[in-house]
C-alpha cells in the first residue's frame, strides 16, 4: 500500500521533521499551511491555506481529496495566543477552536472516503501538555483538550474502519512556538528546563519519535490515546 500523510503546518518545527521522516520512510506527504517547506523532496507536495479560515480549509481538503489518496492525517499546526483571564476574549476561544478542532474536522472528512474505502487509517493531533492547564492559556487549553475529546469520539466511530486516532500531547518543546513566549537562551528557558523532571525541554525529534508510533500501520491496537512527551512534565504542575 502507499502511504500519503497530510501534515497541517508541515513547513516549520514538528510538522516538518515529521515529513522529512515519513518522506525518508517513501510516504508520500502533503503539507498544508501558511507558507510552502523550505525543502523540497520528489513525494512533497504543499498546499498554502490559512487554518483559521473556514472557507480557505474547505478549499485546501477538496484540493487534497482530488490529487491524493490519503492513508495518514497529522493535525501538527497550532497557535498559542497567551493572555492572562481578565483580557482574554471570546474571539480568542472561536480562533483557536477553529484552528485546533473545526480544520482538522474539515480535512478529515475529505479524507474519510479513502480511508474507510481502504479499511485503512491513522489520524493524529498535536495537542499539549497544557490540556491539563496552564496559567495564561485560556483559549489554548480549552481547544488542546477538546482534540482530546474529539479524539476519542472518533477513534469509537472509526475503529470498525480500520481508522485510528491518537493524540500526541507535548510538553515545552524548543520550537518558534516556544520561543514567541520564552526568549531564546535566556535564563527563563534555562530555568523552565531545570524543572522538567527529566531535566530539559523536548526537542522537536522526541514529537516526531511519538508520531512515526502511532503512523505505522502495525499500530493498529492503539486508538484513542493520549500519550504525553513532556519529560514528566504532566505529571505535576507546571508554569512557563
């Protein structure tokens, strides 16, 4: 069977070393986001679409749907949208539930077809150690925790399909996201990692090592999951 993966924020940080590997592993992958890879592969393809816009999804899943079969959708893009509780905004919560829940919605039914065709699936989010909470996240934990919640719904809906849906739920991770909230190098990066139990802040390959589990079609026994790489940072409280 050939394999194509449909990457949101395939360009940047996780999502793009998550298609190098898959590419790396002869999957076909299309990148959906902002802006194009700045590498090129033979099996990459990108599709320019901004997430937080209905419509512009709506036209990138029909798009995929008539070029590719798709086997494999990775929800990777996210947003974060910081702001203590007295100045966040409902608009904050509609945004990000737009771009963490009601895109991935979007892209999944035009792929579903294929894959219950196929009676072959993996669906993946790119969640957060914050859907436990987090101070400064009103809008972000909420959507993070529904992909917890839309996750397992459809992992019960899909599984008689062959279909899997699994969550990779990170912990600080060393990415532009990252650094748009903690300076990079600076003493508040060194002192976030001091207090990871495992003693340093995750890289993007330790993500990417998550996904390619729950990728592989040998996996079929696991959905509905959560796994959380946070170097143990899910296990207590956490403040960054």
């Amino acid at each position: 069977m050939t394999y194509t993966a449909v990457i949101t924020g395939g360009n940047k940080g996780i999502g793009a070393d998550l298609a190098q590997a898959l590419l790396e592993r002869d999957y076909e992958v299309v990148s959906v986001s902002r802006n194009s890879p700045d590498f090129r592969h033979p099996k990459l393809s990108s599709v320019e679409a901004d997430l937080l816009d209905p419509e512009a999804v709506s036209k990138a899943a029909e798009e995929i749907a008539s070029k590719h079969q798709v086997t494999h959708l990775v929800h990777n893009a996210g947003l974060i949208w910081p702001n203590l509780v007295e100045e966040a905004e409902p608009s904050d919560i509609t945004g990000l539930a737009q771009l963490h829940l009601g895109s991935a919605l979007t892209l999944l039914q035009s792929a579903l077809p294929t894959m219950k065709e196929r009676q072959f699936g993996r669906v993946m989010f790119n969640a957060s150690r914050a859907a436990l909470g987090a101070p400064t996240r009103t809008a972000y934990s909420a959507s993070k925790a529904g992909m917890i919640g839309m996750a397992r719904t459809w992992a019960l809906e899909l599984a008689s399909h062959g279909i899997t849906v699994n969550v990779v739920a990170p912990g600080p991770v060393l990415t532009d996201n990252f650094w748009g909230i903690v300076e990079k190098d600076s003493a508040q990066q060194e002192a976030l990692a001091k207090r990871i139990p495992v003693g340093r802040l995750g890289t993007v390959e330790d993500i990417t090592n998550a996904f390619l589990f729950f990728c592989d079609p040998a996996s079929g026994f696991v959905t509905g999951q959560t796994l959380y790489v946070c170097g143990g940072a899910s296990v207590g409280t956490l403040q960054i």
